[in-house]
C-alpha cells in the first residue's frame, strides 16, 4: 500500500533540500556548528555527562572511629522549642542517633546537642563528615573539634531529598519529637544493605530484643568473653566485606552516568596564560597572579561560584 500523493512529494522535497543545503553529513555539520557557536555554549543546558567518578568514602577500621551528621528540617515546632533533627551516623556500623534540636540553632547550641546525646554512650569521634553548612565551619565549631582530637572532613552540600524522616513526620504533628525513639529503633533493627545486618547487631553483638522474646524465648546466649570477642571480629569483617562490595557496586553504576575528565592545563601553563593577558592590561589594573581560587564577576542575582561538575569544555580559540 503506497502512501498518499501529497505524502510523496513531502518526502521529495525533503530529500532535495538535503540534498542542496545538507549534504549526506547534515547531522555533523549541524553538530559541528553547534559546538562552535559560544552563545549555544553559555545558554543552553547541559549536554554531556557529568565530570569525574564517583569516589566513595575509605570504609572505617573501627567501630565509633567515623560519624557523619547533618541536621534535617524545619518540621512542625514542637511545645519544647526544637523543630529540627542532628542526625548522627556511625559511618561503619550505621547506627543512628536522631537528636531533636532547633533547626536554626548556632554552632555552640549544636556541640551541647552532640555532646550531650553521643558522646557520653559513643566517645569522641576521629573523624567527623559533615556538609558545609556555616555552622559546621564556623571558627568555635573548628577549634571544639580540634579540642576534641577529632578531624572535620567537609563534603560538599548537594540538595537532596529529607528522605525516611519527611515522610514518617506529617506537616501537621506535634508529637514528633516523642515518636524520635521509635523510629530510630526501627532504623537500627533493620538489616542494612551495606553491612548486611542490622546496626544494632553490628554494634551490640546481639539482635535487638522485642516483647515477643517473652512469648517465645530465644536460646540462651554463652557469656564466654571471648567467644564474644570472636563473635565482634568476625562481625567486623564481615561487615567492612560487605561495604567494599556495596561501594564497588555502587560506583560502577554511577560511573555508568559520568565521564572521565580530560588532563586540564598544569598551573604553569595556566599561569603563563594568564600573564600574557595580564601583560596586555593598563598599568593600574594589572594585579599579581598568585595559584589560589578566583572569584568570578558575575551579577548580582547570580551565585560567584560553580561547582566543577558543571564546567563544560569551551570551543577551540575561544579563551585565545
């Protein structure tokens, strides 16, 4: 069955105009003089994967040596003042503290949470991943830290979903803070995919108890320390298998998405680069060129800033 008249000779007239203006190369040549012009560069949204691999965290050596917090919120102000949560997260075992707090509270308000709600059960941490919230680098949250003995490792803030908490608090509650302990229970008696167990078995040794344990009892545990030692190394090591695993796993499947980056210019390069641009300045607004980060001159209603994931690669000639 042959398509219609008129359909025939769209498809004439299509084949002719590639033929006179395309070539049999249209789709280069239109990609070509894409990537060359500067204003599609600027403008237009992002057209290639993002920069870089996915580098997963060293797994910890030791239970309580690694935390990571964030603080989560605003939700519904409860009668005691707080509206936030400081959640605190052994980074090998996963076990979870949800510590209520005001959401907008200042650094030394936010070290007497951590203190008062981790440290006295957990000790002092080694290392502390957090974002880089201002209050988290502020100079008396450094110098706590220091204090301490434990190192800050920022990591860079990326917007993201409140995830189990936002769903389980309504906008509504005003019981929230009272329901904290059952969800963080609930959180550590469940098997984690990274470790393979529960948190609390990695980090107690045992299964969390229930009230069914009344009902049916569960058999008699040995209290030979050092079976239970034993018991604590082989769960260490299964667990820091496990978490190699998930972040090998997890990489390959982010790394699906992303691209390598190309070799950048050494700073030398850069360097002699820039003086030959500088040479070409009026003596009064020539300025020293020292390797630290520039800030960008942009305008006001735009961020100084760009993280390096979203730089894309500028048309040959353009920076001449």
């Amino acid at each position: 069955m042959l398509p219609p008249p008129d359909t025939l000779k769209s498809i004439a007239r299509l084949a002719d105009f590639v033929s006179d203006f395309g070539g049999p190369d249209l789709l280069g040549n239109v990609t070509r003089y894409c990537e060359a012009c500067e204003g599609c560069r600027h403008c237009k949204s992002r057209n290639h994967r993002p920069y870089s691999e996915l580098r997963p965290l060293p797994v910890p050596l030791r239970r309580r040596e690694a935390i990571a917090m964030d603080i989560t919120g605003p939700f519904p102000e409860h009668k005691t003042g707080v509206d936030g949560i400081l959640t605190v997260v052994d980074r090998l075992t996963k076990f979870a503290m949800f510590l209520p707090c005001r959401y907008h509270a200042k650094a030394p308000e936010l070290a007497e949470v951590l203190y008062a709600g981790w440290i006295p059960t957990k000790g002092y941490p080694k290392e502390i991943v957090c974002d880089r919230d201002t209050r988290f680098m502020s100079d008396f949250w450094l110098a706590l830290i220091k204090r301490w003995g434990s190192s800050l490792k920022p990591r860079l803030a990326t917007p993201k979903p409140m995830g189990l908490r936002r769903t389980l608090i309504r906008p509504d509650q005003k019981d929230w803070v009272e329901r904290l302990p059952d969800a963080e229970l609930a959180y550590n008696s469940s098997i984690h995919p990274a470790i393979g167990m529960s948190p609390f078995e990695f980090e107690h040794g045992s299964l969390v108890t229930s009230p069914l344990d009344t009902i049916i009892p569960r058999a008699a545990e040995s209290d030979d320390h050092l079976l239970f030692l034993r018991r604590m190394q082989e769960l260490l090591v299964k667990a820091r298998d496990q978490m190699v695993k998930t972040q090998q796993r997890m990489s390959q499947q982010a790394n699906h998405q992303r691209t390598t980056v190309e070799p950048l210019p050494s700073l030398d390069e850069l360097r002699s680069h820039c003086k030959s641009q500088l040479a070409a300045l009026r003596p009064d607004h020539k300025r020293s060129l020292n390797p630290t980060p520039y800030k960008v001159s942009v305008t006001d209603n735009l961020y100084s800033y760009i993280h390096f994931l979203w730089l894309s690669e500028a048309p040959v000639g353009e920076l001449a």
